[in-house]
C-alpha cells in the first residue's frame, strides 16, 4: 500500500544577504497533493550551511508528521546527497550533520513508514516557495535598545542584557544582580529587588539563569532550610557533613541517639554533638561545657562585643546601627539592649507597651547558658 501523505522540504542559504541568510519552507500534503500542512521558518544561524539548512527542515517536517498521527509518509528529495543520507546509504563526515541525521533517524521510529523518493524538477518548487517566503517575509531585526542601570551607572548596556524584575519591573544589570543575591545570602535576607524601598521578591526559577553554580547550590540549600521551621532544624556534627536535618525526619524513634541521613555518623540529638558513649547528656555537659575550643573562644569574644544571640535558634548577632529593635532571620522579635522578647522592656524602640500582671517578669537576662 502506497504512503498516503508527502512531506515537501527545503531549506535554503543566500550569500547576498546579511541579516537574514537562511530559511526553510516544509509542506505536507495528502493523496491528491492537497495541503494539509505548511511552514515556514528563518534560520538565526550566519555559520550555517545549504545540507543544514535542508535536514532542519526535514527534521521539522516530520516531527510535525508525527505530531498529527501519520503513519505512513514519503519523504521527497530533490537532492542526491540528502536521498542518500536519508537511505542510510551515505555516513556523514561533519558533526553536525551526523547529529542532525540521528535526530531524522529518530524520529523516523515514530512512522509506520518513510520512504524516500526522489522528486521532479516541477515537485520541487513546492517547498521552494515555502522556504524563499520564511526569508522574505521575517522582518529585519532591529538595533537592540540601550538601558542603564541604576546600580552601577552604566549607561549604554543592551536590553537583552538587563535583568528584569517580573514583579515591579525593575531593571538591573545582570552583574550587579548578581552581587545583589550574593549578598542576600550571605546575610540570609529575604530576597527582595535591589529597587529603592522596593519589596518585590524575587525567584529562584526566574534568577537562575544569572546564577553562577555556587550561587545556585547556596539558594537551593536556603530554600531547603526555609522549608523547615527553625525550631526543627538539626545540622549534622560532623564537620565533613554538615548534613541540614529535620526532627520530623526522626520522628518515632526512642531515646536520644541519631544517624545522619547523609554520612551516617550518630549523634545525640539533644546535645547536637557526635554520639557520646557511655555517657548522658546531663554528664556530657558536664565534662564538655564548650563542645570545641572555638565555641569557648566565640562565647568570650561575644562577651566583649556585646553580641546577642537569638533564644528561639542560637543565631548570633550584631547590631551595627539603629534602634535596640532586632528581627532575627528565623522572625524571633527582641530588645538587643537587654534581651527581652519584644513588648517586655521600655528601651527607645517601637515594641507595643507590655500588658503583664507580674511586672517583676518584663526584663530577662539575655545569657549564653
């Protein structure tokens, strides 16, 4: 039984022309070479050559082909080499030609048949038209636009090069976006476009294209943080690991003993140090009141800068300027003069003004026990 449908294609390269030099037409038609399908496309590609241009629009045609449930078609040639490649009878020698010929072969599976056929002078100026029109027709592109950026100055940057903020539709260099997200998370701020008192968020899914890998892993990893409440968060003691855990990940097993999910080294859960045998928490403590060297030297030198350190989750922090007012990243509000939660001390800032019956509880002292 003879194919029912015709795939017409061709692809063509001008030398005359700069802007556009390449296009190609695909036609597919029925019994009667009646069209039931046409396309035509330029090609952005100033390096590309007529073989290539002629098996992308092979390419195109018979995905189209599969993509309306044709079984069977022929695949009309009007160039000796292209029949001979298509039969499998000629081996390509450029790269990409044979990357282009395994992409045909490809989708070739998807038929029921497809046979090559090669076409008559008259046959041939079908897809001919398409092709010349796919050229003729596009428009010339026109000179990008220059934009500044507000951060950086630089005046004279293309528009493709800007970064655009979806949701206020600012505009920034991708450099100086860059640097904005580093430094977002390298302090764990919210991620907020960098626009003056501007508090439009900004994405992973739309920044990741301007992300070099490592600032990549580091959203990645906040976002995996931020996903589990502060309170619930436990980091392998491993230094080699470091592993970011849930308690919900535990949940269900008796006592106080752990293995990380990633390196498997047990810990204590409750102490958030490596397993200590043969001993309980309370005589760990006991024995080990600085867990290394270094929390001794960081509890000392918090001491005399005056640092705090979050209640809800240990996060140490520096008031360089402002009011006594802190936010901790993990949303805990309180009084950097003396530790109070907030609303429960009278120091210069804008808490709301406590309502407690027993006054002698509206200052705590702000320790490192």
């Amino acid at each position: 039984m003879e194919p029912s449908y015709r795939l017409y294609f061709k692809g063509l390269f001008i030398e005359e022309t700069t802007v556009l030099p390449a296009g190609f037409g695909v036609g597919i038609c029925g019994d009667k070479d009646d069209l039931v399908f046409d396309m035509k496309r330029p090609i952005h590609e100033p390096s590309i050559t007529v073989l290539e241009a002629e098996l992308i629009a092979l390419k195109c045609g018979l995905r189209e082909a599969v993509s309306m449930r044709i079984k069977d078609i022929s695949i009309c040639c009007d160039d000796d080499q292209i029949f001979e490649l298509v039969m499998g009878r000629s081996t390509p020698e450029q790269e990409s030609i044979a990357l282009l010929m395994r992409d045909v072969q490809g989708i070739r599976k998807y038929l029921r048949s497809s046979i090559p056929v090669m076409l008559t002078r008259n046959h041939a100026n079908f897809a001919y038209e398409f092709a010349i029109e796919a050229i003729i027709e596009m428009p010339v592109p026109v000179p990008a636009q220059k934009e500044n950026c507000s951060i950086c100055m630089e005046d004279g940057i293309n528009a493709d090069q800007m970064f655009h903020v979806a949701k206020c539709g600012h505009m920034f260099c991708s450099d100086c976006m860059r640097s904005h997200i580093e430094a977002r998370l390298a302090t764990r701020y919210k991620m907020r476009c960098p626009g003056y008192r501007c508090k439009s968020l900004l994405t992973f899914g739309r920044c990741v294209n301007i992300l070099t890998p490592e600032l990549k892993e580091k959203w990645e990893q906040m976002i995996k943080e931020d996903l589990i409440p502060v309170t619930n968060r436990v980091y392998c003691p491993n230094p080699r690991c470091s592993a970011l855990m849930s308690v919900a990940d535990f949940s269900g097993l008796m006592g106080v003993r752990r293995s990380c999910v990633k390196c498997g080294e047990p810990f204590c859960i409750n102490c958030k140090v490596p397993w200590h045998i043969n001993l309980s928490c309370r005589q760990y403590k006991r024995l080990h009141p600085n867990h290394t060297e270094n929390d001794g030297k960081l509890r000392d030198l918090a001491d005399e800068e005056r640092w705090r350190q979050c209640r809800m989750c240990q996060h140490m922090i520096e008031r360089s300027s402002g009011c006594h007012s802190m936010t901790c990243r993990c949303g805990h509000e309180f009084c950097y003069h003396c530790g109070a939660d907030a609303g429960l001390c009278y120091h210069g800032h804008n808490f709301p003004r406590p309502r407690l019956r027993n006054p002698t509880r509206m200052r705590f002292c702000f320790g490192f026990c």
